[in-house]
C-alpha cells in the first residue's frame, strides 16, 4: 500500500492465479487447460496471418469473428461480444448490468474472480450456500435485488445445473441480469445459448481457453440479447476499444470452424475425466459427479494440503484451495493419458 494509491486500489483485493510454472518439466493440472493443441486449423490461421499487416489495429468489433459465432449458434451478429479472455467479458459484464446498493446473488463456493469484481466495481453482493452435495439451491436464486451469475457447471466442483434450473432461475428474476458463466460447459453440459432469444434478461459468457484449447490467445465471448452485448460495447469502448489482437481474432474464427477437431478433443477429456474419476473412487477418494474437465476430491484419510505439497514436490501441479468448506478437497484438472498415468502413479505412493 502507498499513499499513492487511489481509494478504488486501496479496497480492491486481488485475484491469485493458478501457478504457471517456469520450467516445461512439469505435469500441470491446476488451472484446467486443455492437455491437446488447438486444431491445426487454428495454428494454420495464426501463420497466415502473421504478417506485415500486424502493424495496422485490429478490428475493434470483431466482426468476421462474431459472424462466425453467430452462425454457428444460428443467431444475429448483434447478439455475440468478443472479449480478451472471459475474465474482462466478466469484468465488463459486472461494470454493465449490476449497480452499487443492489445486492447481487452467486454461490459461496463459486468461481473467486467474482468478488473480487463486486469488490472492484463496489457492487454488494450476497453468498448463497450450496447445499451438502454442492449443488446450486435454484429457490435462493429467485428474485435477486441486483442480478445473478454463476459458472455452469460451477467451478471449483465441477457439478452441472440442468438447463431447467437454469431456466427457472431466469423466470424468476426477470428484472435482473442472470449471467451463466459457462466457462465449461462443452464438456458434458447443455448451454443456455438457445434460452437467449426467449429471455432479454440472459447473458451467456464462454471461452475458448479450455474447451478450445486456446488459454494462450485469451478469447472470451458473451451471448445475449442484443440491448445487453449494446451494453457491453459501450463498456468496451469506454475502457479499450481494441481488447484483441489480429492473430487471437482469426485463430478464434478458425477454431469454431473446426467442429470436428473440437468434438473429438472434447469427447477425449471427458472420457479420461471418467476413468481418472474411477481411479480416484478406487483409491478412497469421495469425487464430485463433474460435467467439466476437472474433478474436485477430498480423501478421508489424507489432508488436502498435504496431497497438493506432495505432489508439488514431485512437480505434478494441482489446485488447493485454502477456504472454508472445501479445505479438505482437491481440483485435479484432466490432463492427457501419460499426464494422468504419472500423475496416478505418484497419487497411489501418497496415499
Ligand atoms: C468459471 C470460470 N470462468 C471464467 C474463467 C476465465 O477464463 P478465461 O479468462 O481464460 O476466458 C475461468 C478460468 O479458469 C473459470 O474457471
């Protein structure tokens, strides 16, 4: 702290990323990217690209991008946003449609970026419990002061709200912004996208960071009616007209228009979730049913933070979140085969 600092710095409270380690030599599974490489397709796009033309701007409304987007989800251009990774559409998204004095909803165990945001932007918010199992208690979420968001399905625990729930949540705040953060919903989840045309109070926020395979480019999008992408535009505009980069716009593009690379990776990782799930369970392990591509365990007879050190002594990377409530379990990010193997060998000589 200085007496530089503006009153805004002196209360914010910052996030902490995952650890991104120096060296290569590591297994990472803590911050959930995708163990494969973004479709051929998209490196091709990012060569062509890469040319003299990067001294001029890139487009500052994304368009060649928000077309494909909109076409691949069968809607207008004007219902699609492009953000620099779904943390500033989140960002944007908090500064647009939620006040100061208005007590926003989201769950306790939740997404951390969230209050730091309300913090940030000085919007009051209320914690909802989830209940034992951790899963979302639709009720609490009805008739929100200031809005809701969520993550769908909820990180840290991977467990999935079904579309109706989701639904009946929209239904009953029809004043207030309901945001699905569906930071992970292409590995086994239904998307809310299609409830946009039906509901002018829905935002949708995706990345392409995890089931895309493209966390280095930082490509986030929000999906909405199109009062609230406005919104967000002038939101944007007030703060960085050009949020991306010309090589992030036409590998983002590219890899929509890879559908079967897409598919394939996905369905990958969510088969390895099931096994490493199994494995898990076989160990002692209780393990959340998650629709995401991590898995959140807790062993009865080994501490959380001991696991997490262990294994970072050995250089496999998971997460541990220090809070209450969920001090006694694990994020384990599904990593490829080899990843996983190692990973399962190490786990069974701590356990
Ligand atoms: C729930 C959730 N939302 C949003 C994000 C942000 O993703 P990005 O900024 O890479 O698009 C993450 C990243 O871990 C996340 O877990």
């Amino acid at each position: 702290m200085s007496k530089f600092w503006s009153k805004l710095l002196k209360q914010t409270d910052p996030y902490i990323p995952g650890e991104q380690p120096k060296t290569t030599k590591v297994i990472k599974l803590n911050t959930n990217e995708n163990p494969y490489p973004p479709s051929p397709k998209v490196l091709d796009a990012i060569k062509q690209a890469t040319d003299e033309s990067l001294r001029l701007y890139p487009s500052p409304t994304a368009d060649d991008l928000r077309e494909t987007v909109a076409s691949y989800y069968g809607l207008k251009d004007n219902q699609i946003f492009i953000g620099n990774g779904s943390d500033e559409v989140l960002a944007f998204s908090f500064m647009a449609f939620f006040n100061p004095g208005e007590k926003i909803l989201f769950p306790d165990i939740s997404y951390s970026f969230y209050p730091v945001y309300a913090k940030l932007f000085q919007i009051d918010y209320e914690l909802v419990e989830l209940t034992g199992d951790f899963t979302i208690p639709v009720e609490q979420f009805f008739n929100a002061k200031g809005g809701v968001i969520f993550p769908n399905p909820n990180a840290p625990t991977g467990v999935l709200l079904s579309l109706n729930d989701v639904e009946l949540i929209l239904q009953n705040n029809k004043e207030k912004v309901v945001i699905i953060d569906e930071a992970y919903i292409d590995f086994g989840g239904e998307s809310a996208v299609q409830l946009v045309d039906q509901y002018d109070n829905l935002l949708v926020i995706q990345t392409l960071s995890k089931s895309r395979s493209l966390a280095g480019m930082r490509v986030g999008l929000a999906v909405g009616n199109e009062n609230l992408i406005t919104g967000l535009n002038h939101i944007k505009n007030s703060v960085n007209s050009y949020t991306l980069d010309r090589l992030a716009l036409v590998a983002a593009k590219a890899s929509f228009e890879d559908e079967v690379y897409f598919k394939e990776v996905c369905e990958t990782i969510i088969q390895e979730r099931e096994k490493a799930a199994s494995t898990l369970r076989a160990l002692g392990f209780h393990v959340l049913q998650s629709q995401a591509n991590f898995l959140f365990a807790s062993h009865p007879k080994v501490d959380a933070e001991f696991l997490y050190e262990q294994l970072k002594e050995r250089n496999i990377f998971i997460r541990f979140f220090k809070k209450p409530k969920i001090d006694q379990y694990v994020r384990i990010t599904v990593g490829n085969r080899a990843d996983m193997q190692e990973f399962f060998d190490v786990l069974k000589e701590i356990v």
